[in-house]
C-alpha cells in the first residue's frame, strides 16, 4: 500500500487527442492521471464493482442482458462484469489509446487479461459522447464511468454528457426498460434532477461509503418501456 512517503514513479506519459494521460506506480498501486487531475487507481474498486452490480439488479429477469461500459479505466467494472455469466455481450467504449494500450500487454494487463479474453467482450475506441450518439447498437444497460462525476469532468467537452441532450442520446441506446447508472465522486443533487426531467424513472443514488470524506456514490435510472 503506497504511504506519504513514497514517490510516484511515471510508468508512461502520453499525449492524446484531450491531453496528457499519465499511468503511474505509486508504492503498490497503478494510477491514472488525466491532464493532471486524479482518475483513479488500483486501490479498491467496490464503487466500479456496485456501479455493474447495481445496474443489473435494477433489470428486469431478461436474458442475456447487453451492457455498454463508458471508460475502462483501471478495469475493475470490466473485470467484474466478465465475472458474472448473466451478462450478455459486454461492449467497453474507451477514448485513450493508452489505456488500451496499458491493458494490453502493459502494466494493467495483469487485471483484465482473463476478462479482455472473454468472447462476450469488444472493447471500441471512441468517444464515449460520440459512440451514444452515432451507434446503431443497443444496450440494456449502460455503465459510465468517464468523470469523476457530473459535477467534476475530466474535459469541458464531457459536460454535455450529463445535459437533457446527452441523456437523450443515452436514452436512445437503452433498450425499453434498460438502465443507466453513473458512477460520480460524490453525490449530485442536481444530476438526479436532471434524470427525472428526462423522462428516466425509479431516479435514485446508491452511496459508497469511503474513509475520509463523502460518500463515491453511482445514480441509477431506468428508461421507461
């Protein structure tokens, strides 16, 4: 376990179509750090295992339930994913060739060999805005993680995500009855709002209690149908 002591070690720094992204040793733990702001590390994972698990209990009994996870990050929701055979096909949508690259063969490589090798996975590069609002596939959930929530983007442009616009275009990949969870830092009254207003129903947010701090949390809504 990395202590105040240690001195990260920069394992690789690249520079991306949104900026610098960084993975980083820091004592026993892998970091990501996107244009120098904190991502998330390989410390844990509970709130990215709840974030999967939430939105499959919030499912109805179908079979084979399709799932869009939006940003691989360290792996901990795609791992968990592949871990349960209710899931269907497992669609990860991530923007940084990088973290593709960490995962494959690279220093990440280590969580997410076993799941990456599931047949029910295909990872795209893209951006995840994009992907909602061209692709012609759909999903019975989707799982987001590309912010460290709502109210704090890693870029301007993620804003729109979280906007009526952007929950349409979540809307219009999520088969009727599917749901939508989102992973946020810290609880976002207004987000719930702004779910409710979009037509999502069952609105409501699972907190992750943490060690110092408030609470990581995931907002959960289901689409009507």
């Amino acid at each position: 376990m990395a202590t105040a002591y240690d001195t990260p070690q920069v394992l690789d720094r690249r520079e991306g179509p949104y900026g610098e992204v960084v993975l980083r040793r820091h004592g026993e733990l892998l970091q990501i750090i996107a244009n120098g702001c904190f991502l998330m590390d390989t410390s844990d994972g509970r709130s990215e295992r709840l974030l999967v698990d939430a939105a499959l209990d919030a499912l109805d009994s179908r079979p084979g339930p399709r799932v869009l996870i939006g940003g691989l990050g360290v792996g901990f929701s795609l791992a968990h994913a592949t871990g349960n055979p209710r899931w269907g096909r497992i669609t990860v949508v991530e923007r940084e060739r990088a973290v593709i690259d960490w995962h494959l063969g690279g220093p990440l490589s280590a969580l997410t060999r076993e799941a990456l090798s599931d047949p029910r996975v295909q990872v795209v590069e893209a951006d995840l805005i994009d992907y909602v609002n061209e692709t012609s596939a759909t999903f019975d959930a989707l799982c987001l993680d590309i912010d460290n929530g709502p109210d704090w983007t890693v870029t301007e442009a993620n804003e729109s995500l979280y906007s009526p616009a952007g929950l349409a275009s979540c809307t219009r990949v999520l088969a009727p009855g599917g749901v939508l969870a989102v992973w946020s830092a810290k609880p976002s009254p207004e987000f719930e709002g702004t779910l409710w207003n979009a037509g999502f129903q069952q609105v409501r947010t699972e907190e992750i209690p943490v060690a110092r701090g408030v609470p990581d949390v995931v907002h959960l809504g289901v689409r009507p149908g």
